[in-house]
C-alpha cells in the first residue's frame, strides 16, 4: 500500500484495486505529560499501516503525539478546550509545534528518488537480492507525481529483455504488455508526400505499450516485496553530514506563499536519511545536477556536454476501421528543416488508441521555431490527417529527454559521490 508521510500533507493510503481512500495520520511529536508515556507507547507498538508496517518504526524521536492531535483509533486528546471556531486547541498547538520546530525523519538504509522505470526497478532488484541473501534491507521511493506513474507519458516500443531478466514470469502476472509489434514502418515526409524507406529498427519480437500503465504494475510488485513508496512528495535537497557524504534526501516545503513567505498551513519537509541514496529523476533531474556540480563529476569524467531534445505526445482513440494494433511508424523530413534534428512517431496501441508525437531537438538554429505548431503541422499531413479524422484526443504532454554526448563512467560516478555508511 502507499503509505503517507503525513496527514498535514492531505495525503493518504492508497487502497489497491479500489478508489476509496483511507486517511492514515503520520506525523508525530513529544508529549509534554509524562505520565501518559506508557500507555502512549503501548498504543504505538499496536498500530500498524494497511502493510504491517508500525507508523514509529522509522522517526528518530521519542514517543510522542500525532500533529493532527488524535490518534486513528478514535481517542481523542483530552485537557484542551476549543477555540471561537470550534476547533480544538490542541489540535492548534500541535500543528504550531510541529510546523515550527520540527522536521520528520525517517531512516532507510536504501533511498530512491523516482518512481519511473529505473527506480522501481532498482528497488524490486534489491528486494529480490535480500531475498536471495536472507536479509532485511529496508528500501524507500519517493515520487513527486500524486501517484505512481502520473508523470510518466511515454508512449513506447518496449523490447521486454530486461523485465525477462527481472521479473520472468511477467506474463502469467497480468503485466499491462499485450500489443506485439505487427508491422514496422519507416518514412521520409515532404510537405506533401512520404516515402517509404528501409527500417534502421528491429523490432520483431517487441511490444507497444503504456509505459505510464506499465510503471503502476511494476510499483505493485516492488510494494508486493516491501517496498515503501511514498507518491506526492518531491525531493528538493540533498542532505550532507558534516564530511560532505550523502546521507538522504529533504522533501519541499509545502505552505509556502508565491512571495516566498509562509502561510499559516505551513509544514517542513521531511527528511528521508539513508545508507544509500539512488537517484533515478530522469532527464535533468534537479538533485542529479546539483550533484553532479558540487562533486565536479563532468570535469572529472571529461563528460561531454549533455545535448537535449522536447518530445510533444499525444493519445488519440481513433476509429476502428482504422486501427492496427501493433503498428509502429517513425518519419523524418517535414515539417522540420534540414537544419533542425527531429522526427516523429505513431504507435497503434490497444483498445482503438494511438500514441503520435514529434521529437525536436533543442540546438535548432531558427529562433522563431516553435515545436508545438510543428507538431500541429505533422497532424494535418495528408498521409497523417485521414487517420485522425473522427478521432479525441484523450491524452497530452511533453517532456526534455536525453539525446546524447558521452556522459559518465560508472567506476567514477561511485567513486566520487560519497555516501554515508
């Protein structure tokens, strides 16, 4: 289950299979009476998430109240009267308390940051190991989409190797891989025709897929092997002890007003310390550039400058007289010019859906370039326009991806960013 880090967040767990919502409370903070003390302690060591997991398992403070001012199981707090609004007072001091002084912290020994295909990946491998080697490693993903695969848009050729390797019985488990590649189709546009040419792909053997659907399938396997994965909280900083080693990540801020100043439902971020932390953000990740830069590890790979591109997308249910589950096609030529380094594709998914976009890279030389009204171009080519017509549009994006430059040695990359142990 995705359990939330807390209920000041309005975050809560996620029921699998199921659109209810079931709010857990998960912050907490010291209690002034000590008095209550062992009857607080007992009352945590029986409280267990939807997973079995207790809530006090990973905070590094002392027994202590929920910020919500209750307890799930109904027991309220008791010795505090309610303001004019009618709203509890210790409710009012707790949120102050924990708003001002506190920051949650919550130890791992394995942080990743992304929930994407790299990461949850990451995270099933190294259960998988533990499992092999009979041990017990705790291992975290944060993702800042509201849920696992939110952010992902990716319509996708998908050549199913590594997930043989990684989870081989993915097909008696019903993952979301159903449309073998029929047909592989290649061509060079003009404004007004296309010609066919020779395919440089081999996809024989791959399959059309959502790589959003594909990413929440394999955030329940890792869950299946526990994982905790907390959706909705976006990684802001990286935290560094006092010798410059990683030891985990902070969450944003959330209450912040748009001068920068706080407003009244202002909350820290939580802290997410681990052994190890994996960034996996994607392209132009903000942690991963602000590590790159304080370990210098472009000057010291001798990487080479990073090139990128936009690729616009979008899905589309057509009729279905038109549509050939399978199909692939990837065009060059118009209506980019020849100085500009693009193309586009059009992939035939499943349930009457197509997933079309355009690639444009980014050093092209025409200041008044635009890729989005290239790509309103390309729909109304005529040998793409016909098989549009009558259709929605029922899905839309975009996205910077990687397009090359040798980047980073591995050795190095393990070398120089140093980690808590």
């Amino acid at each position: 289950m995705h359990k939330s880090l807390s209920n000041s967040y309005k975050s809560s767990t996620l029921k699998r299979h199921s659109g209810s919502l079931s709010p857990f409370v998960h912050s907490i903070f010291r209690l002034n009476q000590t008095n209550n003390l062992q009857s607080q302690s007992s009352l945590a060591n029986s409280i267990k998430t939807p997973s079995g997991y207790s809530p006090f398992r990973h905070f590094n403070q002392n027994p202590c109240f929920f910020s919500s001012g209750y307890f799930p199981n109904g027991v309220n707090l008791k010795g505090f009267g309610r303001n004019e609004s009618g709203e509890s007072c210790a409710k009012l001091f707790f949120r102050s308390f924990c708003s001002e002084m506190c920051r949650e912290s919550m130890a791992y020994d394995v942080v990743i940051v992304g929930a994407g295909p790299a990461g949850l990946s990451a995270a099933i491998r190294l259960k998988q190991l533990c499992r092999e080697k009979n041990v017990d490693l705790s291992v975290c993903v944060v993702e800042k989409g509201a849920e696992v695969g939110a952010h992902i848009i990716s319509g996708n050729v998908f050549e199913p190797r590594a997930l043989n390797e990684l989870l081989p019985q993915w097909k008696q488990e019903e993952a979301p891989i159903r449309v073998p590649v029929s047909s592989d189709k290649f061509w060079f546009l003009t404004k007004d025709r296309a010609f066919s040419l020779p395919s440089p792909f081999s996809n024989r053997g791959n399959y059309v897929i959502s790589l959003s659907q594909l990413v929440r399938w394999l955030g329940g396997k890792a869950e299946e092997l526990g994982v905790e994965i907390y959706p909705g909280f976006a990684a802001s900083e990286i935290l560094y002890d006092a010798d410059n080693k990683v030891i985990g990540i902070g969450t944003n801020d959330m209450g912040i007003a748009k001068d920068g100043s706080k407003k009244e439902n202002f909350q820290r971020g939580v802290e997410l310390r681990g052994r190890i932390t994996l960034l996996a953000e994607g392209c132009r990740g903000s942690l991963s550039e602000k590590l790159i830069k304080n370990f210098k590890l472009r000057e010291k790979s001798h990487a080479q400058h990073q090139t990128y591109a936009l690729g616009i997308k979008e899905v589309w249910e057509i009729d279905e007289g038109k549509h050939n589950p399978g199909e692939i096609l990837h065009t060059l030529g118009w209506p980019l010019d020849q100085k500009t380094y693009g193309g586009s594709f059009l992939y035939h998914m499943n349930d009457r859906q197509i997933a079309l976009g355009l690639v444009v890279a980014l050093n092209y030389h025409n200041p008044f370039l635009n890729p989005y009204e290239e790509f309103q171009k390309f729909k109304h080519h005529p040998a793409i326009k016909p098989l549009l017509e009558g259709g929605t549009v029922v899905q839309y994006g975009a996205r910077t991806l990687n397009e090359g430059g040798l980047q980073f040695f591995l050795g190095e990359q393990l070398l120089d960013v140093r980690l808590a142990s």
